[in-house]
C-alpha cells in the first residue's frame, strides 16, 4: 500500500498480497490511506497537441472506505471490492474524463495567454483523496480566477489612465476659466457672517447662496425676496431637490449645495457651511461647490475650523482668497448647575435630545407641567420645522424641544440650551458627541438682538459636567488634503466604457479604487447607503445612468415604509412602468394616521417629487407630489400642535410664563 502506512503490520500484508495478487500497480493502480480515507488511485497521461500531462487521480468510484470500516473487512472482502472498482470501464472512463478536462483547459488557457501546464502539472502531483470531478473543477477554477485577475489588472490600469483626480478643479469648465475670488467669513454661531454674506449676495447683480438643508435655502429665499438692496424687489428662484419655484428673469437662486449650476457664470456665491468639507457623506458636495462654483466672488461662510483647508483649497486652484475671522456677537456662558427637575425649565429654554423618541418624550414630560412645547427634529419637513419654530418665535410655545436639527438653521431667540444627554447615535453605535457639534448647538443661545447672552447646561450632573469639559475642548481642524469627490455619471461612464463593465457595486468600486489618486488632496468617496442600493439594483434591468439615479434617492433606507416605495419605484422603472400619484381617495386619509405614519407619507411624496425631475417621464406627477407633501407637512404640524395642547389641557393650562415674543430674555 503507497503513501502514509497506519494500518498495523497484518493489516499492510494483506494489504500488500492483494495489491501484487491483482496487479494493480501494472495497470496504474495505487491503493492508498490519506485523510482517513482508504481509495483507489488511478495513474495514466494525456497526449493533447504537443502535450503530454501524466495524471494521478481518484476515480468517481475509488474512495472505498473509510480505515475503520476497512479494518473490518476480511481479505476476500477486500479484493470483491478492489475488483469491483477497478475494471477496465473504470480505467477508460477515467482516462477519458482527464482527456476532456486536458482538452478544455489547454483552450481556455491558450486563448487567455497561458501556458496551460502552469495548472495541468499539479494533476500527477496531487496528495487528495478528492475525485478527480472535484480536482479538475478545482483547477479550471484557478484559471478562472487568473484570468479575471489579469482582466481586473488590466480594468484598473484603464481606470486609472481615464480619471486622474488631480484634473478634478479642470472639469469645472467655467470656474476654472475665470479669475474667481474667495473671501472667507469664519465664526461661531452668533457671530454674524451669513447675515454679512447674504448682504453681499442682495447687493451683487446676479448670485446663488448654497445651503446644506432645504430649510436653510427656503430660509435665504425669502431673507432674498425680501431684500430691497437698490430699492427694487430682487427676482429670484429657489431650486432644491425635491422644489423648483423657478422665476422668469430671475437674478438670484436660493439652493441646496447639491444642486450647484456649475455652468452659468454668476457675480456672487455664498457657499454656507464650509466645515462640512470635512463630513463623512455628503463632504463631496462642498468640494464640488468650491472647485465649482462659477462666481467672480465666492464667499465660504462657516466655523474658524476651515481655515486651514479653505486656505490649502484656494492655494491649489491658484485663487486669491481674503479671510475674516468673526467674534460671536454676545457671549455665551455655561451655567454653574445642572436643572435636575422638570421645574427648574422656563421660557426660552431649547432643550435637547438625539432622536424623535425622546424629543417626543421630553416634550411630553414638560406638557405635563403645563408648559407649551415647540417640536422640531429630523424627520420633519423643513415647512413643519419652521412652523413649529415660528410657534417659539411668536411666544406661542415655552419651549422648544428637538434634536441638533436645531443647530444649524432656524434663527430662534433661545435663552439657554438645555442637553438632556451627550450621548448620540452615530449609525453604528452610541457615542459621546464631537467637541464641534456641542459648541454648535450651544451657539444657538443668546440670540443676537433679542438676549444679552446665551447660556448652556446640562439637564443632569453627568451631562452637565461633560457639556462643560466639550465647551472648552478645542475643535481640531478640518483637514488639508483628501477633500471628498463623489462619483459623477460622465465618470462612471468613461470606467464602463473602459471597462465593459456595467455593474454598478463594480462600477463604485472601480470608482474608489482604480482611478488615479496622485497626490491624495482629492480623495473619491461613496457612501455606504449607496453602495448598499448598488447591490440591489444591479438585480434589475436598469441603464447604468438608472441605476446611478435610483442610488441617490434622497429617502431612507432603514424604514421600512420608505424602504418599499423605494424598491416599488426601482421596479416600475425596471418594467418602464410610469408610476402616477393620485389624490387622497378618501380626503380625511391623513387624519387617521398616526404621526409616524403622516411623517412618512411626506418624505415619500418629497423623494417622489425628486426623482420626479430627474425622471418626469416615468414619475410625471410633480406638481401633486408637492401638493401631497405640503398637506402632510400641514397634518404632521397640526398633530404636533394637537398633542401639545391635549397634554397641557389635562394638566389644567399654563403654569409657565404669559404669551408673547422672548424678548425678555435674562440678563446678568
């Protein structure tokens, strides 16, 4: 018996008579213990065009036993058994499957450019018990995979020779053609630099102010409209995602920072926000609005963090840039104790948690003391949020309760910030929040013109010891170099085109891994939500441009609700299905809806409305997306109001402050 002995001493004479009894090693024929199995193996060698490939395989049939039930097996039992399994069908057979699998690779390997014998020399050198059906996929399997190597080699050389990011300032044809300007307004919350910029941007001939929120670009809109520079109304369009109030004529635009007309010149643009260069997903855009924007005169309006990167920024698009480091306009202090209780709240108070559930909690808790709350968080739309804001503004409300929604946008004359916690959740996992976003929300108190000052605290000790430790910690700086770039579709149509590939997972991969990165100060990102919907869709039988569209809907993915509209609208649109909104069959729908519910129909009819734009063909019902949308906002608003004033009625009225605006404020 060949190969590793562990049979005892008798048991290897038998097994030894048998083998010289039957000839089996003149026929080619080894019997073997390996990986505790005992089997034929059967030995020959193909001739295939020049070729010769000996082979030392296991046939389908040659495994005979394993060596414990071998052992039980008397001599005679042992050669039915050899005798059975090695006729000379079994010998043909198997020299005629080796013949087919030489023949067949030695094709694939020639046409792919290899020499077949680098796989086909391992088929006489092969210690398995494995038959040699698996051996032979086995192999045929590492040519495969070379192949696709060389062909993956070959993908991203092409790839990187079509993108080079060092060219990305270039693609923006009209920026990079004109002698642009930067001049930067840095400054904490409070500190007057949008209300600067937007006055340079109401006096400029023509211009474009770039929000990071819808309601920010709703906000600037109207702060426009109402603008009377030269004693003339300013005509201008407000263009964001899922609205276009566009303007006959129009001057100026109010927009989402997504949605940056990077080809029509223009005397002014204010890119608002600047820190969020640094920001984990949508960072590309405000790289893309700066190499972009095709303004003489681009204002980068944020926290002082930027400096550093707007400067690296304006050094490598060789424009000139101005800087002006802004002090907040009244101080802001940390009060000296935590609140502790529920009665310690007072009017002007903006109290802060970091998710619906708990903003509707707290809100809840401070009802029941009687006092009137104002409700603004994420999942709001952004006419809800600045209805309920209004509700605070007006007096109409105590008390504010929402999310860090509140800490950029919607000018409110808050008091003091009160942080119920510092923990949030980060998508992955709770975590304490960053020194830059507790400084941000803390801005929000003292509003300039309405309070002397601005206080801060934490609701209980721990948080108010940690608010205290975030505020003094100093916010590191946004980095110079690896400013995100998102995947454009000229893009990913230059790497299928290079490529053949039309995968869109592959295509984003190629994207992030392949293309030329020289100096790494531009760096391709793609967020994880995309790459997720890329997985899916490339189930469907969608254009690569389809596919790219679908990936941005600007709907979340971890609800369910919105999850299926998503997956119904990808669908149709793999059908050719047009996809046509109706009105509420039955006009009270929305009022027996829950919250949620109202909440998520509105985000729906927004998203739909957004690719409604981008698709009108197949998503033709705009007009009544936002219509729909506008009476979800006015129902989500309604049941907030409902629910505030059902808590306040059980717990017999105010016990808080008297109506009116929050221009008391509180002085010391």
């Amino acid at each position: 018996m060949s190969d590793q002995q562990a049979f005892p001493p008798s048991e290897q004479d038998d097994d030894t008579f048998l083998e010289r009894e039957l000839g089996l090693a003149a026929r080619g024929i080894e019997l073997v213990k390996l990986e505790g199995r005992v089997f034929l193996r059967f030995s020959g060698a193909v001739r295939y065009e020049g070729l010769h490939v000996p082979y030392r395989l296991v046939p389908s049939r040659g495994v005979l036993a394993k060596p414990s039930k071998w052992r039980k097996l008397d001599l005679a039992g042992r050669r039915a058994l050899i005798e059975e399994r090695t006729g000379d069908a079994d010998l043909a057979r198997l020299h005629q499957d080796a013949e087919e699998f030489v023949r067949d690779l030695a094709g694939d390997a020639d046409d792919a450019g290899y020499d077949p014998m680098l796989f086909l020399d391992v088929l006489d050198e092969l210690q398995t018990s494995e038959p040699a059906e698996y051996v032979f996929q086995r192999i045929s399997q590492r040519l495969t995979h070379a192949i696709e190597r060389d062909a993956e080699e070959r993908h991203a050389a092409r790839t990187k020779e079509s993108i080079n990011l060092a060219e990305y300032p270039r693609s923006f044809d009209v920026a990079s053609r004109m002698g642009r300007k930067f001049i930067a307004l840095l400054g904490p919350t409070n500190s007057g630099k949008t209300h600067r910029a937007m006055e340079a941007l109401a006096k400029a001939p023509s211009g474009v102010y770039l929000a990071p929120l819808r309601l920010l670009a709703l906000e600037n809109y109207e702060r426009l409209q109402a603008a009377r520079p030269h004693g003339e109304a300013i005509k201008v369009s407000l263009i964001t995602g899922e609205e276009r109030r566009l303007v006959e004529g129009a001057t100026h635009v109010a927009s989402t920072v997504e949605m940056l007309d990077s080809k029509t010149p223009i005397d002014v643009a204010v890119i608002d926000e600047i820190q969020m260069l640094a920001d984990r997903d949508r960072g590309a855009a405000w790289t893309a609005a700066v190499c972009g924007a095709p303004a003489s005169v681009v204002y980068l309006v944020g926290a002082p963090e930027a400096r550093r990167a707007i400067e690296a920024l304006a050094e490598r698009l060789d424009v000139p840039l101005e800087v002006h480091v802004l002090k907040r306009m009244g101080p802001l202090e940390m009060e000296p104790m935590a609140v502790r209780k529920l009665s310690n709240l007072r009017r002007g108070d903006a109290v802060i948690a970091f998710s619906r559930r708990e903003v509707l909690k707290w809100r809840d808790m401070i009802t029941d003391k009687g006092l009137s709350v104002a409700t603004v968080y994420g999942n709001l739309s952004p006419e809800v949020r600045r209805a309920q804001a209004e509700r605070f503004r007006d007096g109409q409300a105590d008390i504010v309760v929402g999310t860090d929604a509140l800490a950029m946008g919607l000018n409110m004359p808050i008091a003091r910030i009160v942080m119920t916690t510092t923990v949030k959740y980060n998508g992955v996992e709770e975590e304490e929040i960053s020194a830059a976003l507790a400084k941000q929300i803390a801005g929000r108190a003292g509003r300039y013109g309405v309070h002397d000052e601005g206080f801060v605290v934490g609701y209980d000790d721990e948080t108010h010891q940690v608010m205290r430790s975030l505020m003094k910690e100093k916010i590191p700086a946004v980095a110079t170099s690896g400013f995100a770039v998102a995947p454009s579709l000229e893009q990913l149509h230059r790497i299928s085109s290079v490529t053949g590939e039309t995968s869109l997972v592959k295509l984003l991969k190629r994207f992030v891994h392949n293309i030329d990165v020289p100096d790494g100060f531009f760096y391709p990102r793609i967020t994880e939500d995309q790459n997720e919907r890329a997985e899916w869709l490339d189930t469907l039988p969608l254009s690569v441009a389809d596919k790219f569209m679908l990936s941005l809907v600007p709907i979340s993915s971890r609800v369910p609700a919105l999850q299926k509209a998503w997956e119904h609208w990808c669908l149709s649109l793999a059908k050719k299905i047009v996809v046509k909104l109706h009105g509420h069959s039955n006009p009270q729908q929305l009022f027996y809806m829950n919250l949620q519910e109202v909440e998520d129909q509105c985000r729906v009819y927004s998203a739909y409305a957004w690719l409604g734009y981008r698709a009108p063909d197949y998503f033709p019902s705009i007009a009544l997306a936002q219509e729909l949308a506008r009476e979800a906002s006015e129902r989500v608003d309604a049941l907030l109001q409902q629910q505030n004033a059902a808590a306040r009625q059980r717990h017999g009225g105010k016990q808080g402050g008297k109506g009116g605006k929050h221009h008391e404020g509180r002085r010391r």
